[in-house]
C-alpha cells in the first residue's frame, strides 16, 4: 500500500483585486473536475482592521498578500494545468511554501 503524495502550500499570483473570486473559482474548478484528493485548502489570508474615517470607526478587511492566493496541494501537470485555466490566474510564484 502506497501512501499519498504530501499536499505542500504554492503561491498562485492572481489579477490584483480578484483574489476572493479566484479562489471561489478555484474551489469549483476542483469540485467539477473531481481532484479534491489532490488540492487541500485555497484561501485568502485577511485580518481584520478598525479604520477612522470621518470621526466613524469602520471594521474592514486588508489582504496580507495582495494579487496572492494561498493553494495546499500535490503538484503534478493535472493539477497544474487545472490552476491555470482558473480565469484571472496568471501563474505560480517561484516557490512552494
């Protein structure tokens, strides 16, 4: 019995300003095309900020890692082409996490 390859954490640079809708589409391109044994989790990472505008508290969210999307999963040219035909993917970082 051979065990499953280890999913290891890839840098995907996305249209600056989409970075939720890619990885919404992301999700679902793994889903229609039956690879979620190969992908782990696509996320955004956000934290919360209080901002001052107008003498008004506001709550917003700010990306740490604006135009990047955050993808768990074992690298081999299926899933690698499947990140690629996302709409607003325009590639990998470099390295892997």
């Amino acid at each position: 019995m051979s065990e499953a390859p280890k999913k290891r954490w890839y840098v995907v640079q996305a249209f600056s300003g989409f970075e939720g809708r890619v990885a919404t589409s992301l999700r679902e391109h793994i889903k229609l095309h039956n690879m979620e044994e190969l992908f782990g989790e696509v996320m955004v990472p956000t934290e919360e900020v209080v901002e001052i505008r107008g003498g008004q508290r506001r709550k917003s969210e700010r990306k740490f890692f604006p135009g990047y999307v955050l993808v768990q999963m074992v690298m081999n040219d299926a899933s690698w082409h499947l990140v690629r035909s996302v709409p607003r993917v325009m590639g990998f970082h470099r390295r892997h996490l």
